[in-house]
C-alpha cells in the first residue's frame, strides 16, 4: 500500500515568553491511501496542530512530513500554501459557510481550478449529490441542518479534488445520526474514491467507524488500533 | 482569481436584493421622469388673457379668403389694391405693432442641398421636394419671409454677415441662411431659384444665421437652422397685369398680411380693431385674429425647459444614488465578512491573493462609481447651473 502521508520526528514548540511549550513532541505517523484514519485525544492534545502542519498552515520545528512520497519543504509560505492548493483539502471544526451564499455558491466558493471551466457544473452537482445535497443546491445554510452544513464543507474540500482530505472535528458539533451521517459519507469517500482522510475527533463512537484509530495524548502518539 | 473575483462582484450584486429593490424604483422613476418630460404639457387656456388688458402678447391673423370667398373677393379689380391698403393700416396702427413672417418653401436650385433641408422632410415626402427640371435639381426647402421688423422682434442675429437693408438692389433677392447651410454655401455666393412672388429669380446669401437660432411661429418654436430667411419682397413689378403676375402678386400680398399682431390689448380689443380694418378696406368676410400669445409661451416654454431640467436633475441623482447603491454598498459586505477570509485561507489562497481578491472587488465597482458618478456629477452641477439660470430668467 502507498504511504500517502509519512510524518517522522515531528516536533513543535511555542515560546510562550521564556517558557517553550511542546505541543507536538517527536510524532511518527504513517496514513495509507484510501485510509479514513480518527486522530483521537482529549483537547490540547496536538490534533490540531498536527493537522494543520500536515495542511500547510503551519510549519514543524523539527522534524519532516512526506505527502504521497514527497518530502515537505515547509521553508517559504509559497511551498506551504502549494500543499492545499494541489494536495490537501482542509475541513475546519466550524462549518465555515457564507449565509447569503446558496450550497452551490458556497461549495464552489474557492474553486479556480482551470478544468472546472469544463462540466463544471455537472461535476459540482455530482459532489453534491454524491453527499445526498443536491435537493438543497440552490438553498441557503440557514435552512440546513448542522449535518448537512458540515457535508457541505466536505463538499468544498471535494470540489479541488485533492487526494488528501484532513478534518478538524468535522463532527464535534453534530448529533450523534447526523455525525455518524458525515462519517459514513467520508469512509465511503476513502474507499470508493481512494481519498486519504484523516479525522481528528474526541467521540470514541465516531472513531469506532473508521478503519484506524490513532491515541494522541500531550503531544506524542500514545497508541494505534 | 479573475474568475472568482466576478463571481463574487456578480455574486454581491445580486443577493442584495433590498438594493435591487431600490434599483428597481429607480429605474421606474427614471423611466417616468423621461416620461413626465417628454410630456410636459401646458393647457392652451394657460396662455390666454382674460382681461382687458394683459402683457404683450403675441396675435396671428388668419385670412378668411378661400374657396367662393377667395374667387368673390379677387373678382374686384381693386383686390390687390384694398390687400395693399390694409397692408398699410397695419402697420401704422398705433396700439400694436404688425410683424411681417410667412412660413412658406422657396426653391433653390443646387444639388448640394441636403434632405433636412426639404419642406416635407418631416413628413417624409421628400421626393416631392425635390425634381430634375432642365437638367438642375430643384429643392423646395424650408423658408420663412420676414420684414425687418420681425427680425428685430425675434432676436435674429447672423454669425456671419448680415441682414438685407431697405436699400438692397432689386437684381438678387437677399437671404441670411440656417447655420446648416454653412457648409453648402458662402457668403455672396448666388444662388438660382424660385420664389413665390417672382418665379425664377437669384438669391444672393448675405448671411448665415447663429447655430441654434429660433423663432416663435404660430404657437411653437421654430428652429431655424436649416431654414432659408427671405425678405418678404417682390423684385418684380408689382403692378404687372399679366395673369401669371397677378397671381403671384394676390400670394405676396396675403402673405403681407397674414403676419402677427404684438399688443398689450386682449384678443377681443385686437380682433375689433382687424375687423375695423378689414370693413375699412372693403375685405369681406373680416379676417380673423387668433390669439397665440408669444411672449407667454415663451414664459411657458422656459417653464417648460425649467420643469425639464428639474426632471433631469432628478433622474441623474436617482441613477447616481442607484450606481451607489448597487455597486459599493454590497462590497463592503464583502469586505467585513471574515468567513471569506477564512474560507480562501483554508483553501489555499495566500494572504495576499486574499487581500487582493476583496481590494479589486471593492475597488473595481468603485472605479466604475467613480468614473460614472464623475460624468453624472458633471452632468448635474451643468443642470444646476442651467436651472439657476433659467429661475432667473422666468423670475
């Protein structure tokens, strides 16, 4: 199986004063293709950190990251930015949707890859449909339910159709059939699509239903199941 | 970015549908102002005075002789005569001065004349204006005959050269022409042609007329700019006994005195004073007087431009306020929205293509704002101007 991400002493500190804070402290981590993998622990264990060094947001103090065999150069914005531009799409904890903007709008609301320009709205549609959305195309988030707004982010992160897909809490603030919807829809998308997610979650039943479970705890990675 | 940046201009502008709203209202009111404009009307009773006495006013005198009246009343030897005489009594009554202008196409032999220029070009029926008559293109235009004091009255004023005096020769008739005729001919070029009084005669062009010059005629204003200004003068004999002649000079003599009446006496003073004049002179049945009031309609028709102007006024600040409206108000919108930011940063835009996308698309309407504002802006302090002006004027 291809290693799609491959993180090897991955270590980050904060100087907060005089004091330095480790907030990731020597990470290895190894994500297949096609995996949808829960990054598990309790807030302020790294999970958030780690996801967004793997996106790009953020650069390790030490340590390197490979994404689908390529090592990560983390040394200028330009290179970090690349990352979700080509390779990752990021789904935050917060729904991040624009109130006035229909679904459609906002799912395509940073689209500027040239080949959309071609079936572009066929394939929007698809995505949309594939997430059980395209009934609510031209609605407005506030008639949506906080499932189905969170599909919507994922929605967004399919658009760009990048092989890599990490998201923060993408059910932190659902109901348990709501969450358990979105889960099912980005298993089905690490399986059917060959998409690498990697979920970050606290909810020991929504991490039951991925394929693995990664423990985090202050920093390091305690366990893997 | 391009894409995207439309996307969200086009996207702004559209979901603000309270602005669209306003848009909407304004563009109906626009569409009325233009409408109400255009359609300024003032009721003809507005221009008729009551009383005895009123401001100076302007009268026309139509003649009654047409049809059997016309055959009875040229049946007398004398017709020409008694038209002469009441000619004369006109013009040297003593309460109201008596205009010579007759509104009546002469014919100017040149191939150069334009249809504008033609009697029926209004109409449409040009191609009756115009004929091939030995190998010369005949044009009848538009021509009005005037004495002097009709050119005083109106204001006429040429650009270059001037006004025929009394004592012009009797080879070439005298005519200031319409600001158009520049470039067709020059001053003292002449100019064969016909005129209703003497048939084949020359013209010599003594003048052209200001652009723009105008004069009130039977009710409304004519342009002159494409008119020929000929002086109500017969070069030939006026005593001519042939048939042909004499024809020609009853239409030169009813064109004498079909002019208009300026008085400060009402319609019912002057019209007994004409009808005095026509028992006087023997001309049966008297003619009769209609009032058209000049001075008032010019009153009326600054009124006119002034309401007009208003209504300009109103239209450019409801487009101004409209553009306002539409294109930088939704903007700021964007700007404030700090989802988009946060949308575009997870995606990968840096933070200066951000920066970017939201400076261009506030900026983008709002150079436009400015670039059309800026027209209208001038548009609107010229109106003001005007109307200013024109307050002056009708105070």
């Amino acid at each position: 199986m291809n290693k799609e991400i491959l993180v090897e002493g991955l270590t980050k500190t904060y100087n907060v004063t005089t004091n330095i804070q480790t907030v990731l402290d020597n990470v290895d981590l190894c994500i297949y293709k096609g995996e949808l993998v829960a990054l598990m622990g309790a807030s302020g264990c790294g999970k958030t950190t780690l996801l967004k060094i793997l996106s790009g947001m953020s650069e390790p103090t030490k340590g390197d990251v490979y994404l689908r065999g390529e090592r990560v150069d983390y040394s200028s914005k330009k290179k970090r930015l690349s990352i979700r531009r080509e390779i990752v799409s990021y789904i935050p904890q917060t729904y991040s949707l624009i109130d006035e903007k229909t679904i459609f709008e906002n799912t395509i609301i940073s689209v500027r890859k040239k080949e959309y320009k071609e079936n572009y709205y066929e394939k929007v549609y698809d995505i949309l449909e594939y997430l059980g959305l395209d009934n609510k195309a031209e609605s407005f988030p506030p008639f949506l339910s906080s499932g189905e707004k969170q599909r919507v982010t994922i929605a967004r992160a399919l658009v760009d159709d990048k092989e890599i897909i990490l998201a923060d809490e993408p059910t932190g603030s659902l109901d348990e059939k709501n969450a358990q919807n979105v889960v099912w829809r980005l298993k089905s998308l690490a399986h059917e699509y060959g998409k690498t997610i990697i979920m970050a979650t606290h909810d020991e039943e929504m991490a039951n239903m991925c394929d693995r479970k990664i423990y985090m705890s202050y920093g390091k990675i305690k366990e893997e199941k | 970015m391009l894409g995207l940046i439309i996307r969200e201009v086009v996207f702004s502008i559209r979901k603000n549908k309270i602005l669209l709203f306003i848009l909407m209202i304004q563009l109906l009111a626009v569409s009325i102002f233009f409408r109400v404009r255009d359609n300024i009307s003032f009721s003809d009773d507005l221009s008729l005075p009551n009383g005895e006495e009123c401001e100076e006013a302007t009268y026309r005198i139509i003649d009654e002789l047409v049809g059997p009246a016309e055959s009875e009343f040229f049946s007398h030897s004398d017709a020409i005569m008694r038209l002469r005489v009441m000619n004369n009594m006109l013009k040297n009554q003593d309460n109201f001065s008596y205009l010579e202008i007759y509104d009546n196409p002469c014919v100017i032999i040149s191939p150069l004349i334009k249809d504008e220029m033609l009697d029926l070009y209004e109409s449409g029926d040009t191609e009756m204006n115009q004929m091939i008559y030995n190998g010369r293109v005949t044009n009848e235009v538009k021509c009005l005959w005037v004495d002097l004091e009709a050119v005083d009255y109106y204001r006429l004023k040429c650009q270059k050269g001037s006004f025929w005096d009394d004592g012009n020769n009797k080879s070439f008739l005298p005519i200031v022409l319409g600001s158009d005729y520049k470039d067709i001919f020059s001053i003292g070029d002449i100019v064969d042609g016909y005129s209703p009084f003497d048939g084949e005669i020359k013209y010599i062009v003594n003048g052209f007329l200001e652009k723009g010059a105008f004069c009130m005629y039977h009710g409304s204003v004519k342009n002159l700019d494409r008119y020929v200004v000929a002086p109500l003068i017969k070069l030939s004999n006026e005593k001519s006994d042939e048939e042909n002649d004499a024809f020609q000079d009853r239409i030169y003599h009813l064109f004498k005195v079909n002019g208009v009446i300026i008085s400060k006496d009402s319609l019912q003073r002057v019209d007994e004073v004409i009808k005095e004049i026509c028992d006087e002179c023997g001309i049966t049945p008297a003619s009769t007087v209609i009032l058209e009031s000049d001075t008032q309609n010019k009153v009326i028709e600054q009124k006119k431009e002034y309401m007009g102007n208003l209504l300009n006024l109103l239209i450019v600040s409801s487009l101004i306020f409209s553009i306002v409206s539409v294109l930088i108000f939704p903007h700021i919108y964007i700007g404030r929205n700090r989802q988009y930011f946060n949308i575009l940063w997870d995606n990968g835009f840096s933070l200066l293509e951000v920066n970017a996308i939201v400076c261009i698309t506030l900026s983008i309407p709002l150079i436009l704002c400015v670039m059309i504002c800026g027209k209208m802006l001038w548009l609107l302090i010229i109106l003001l101007i005007v109307t200013c002006v024109e307050l002056r004027v009708i105070n």
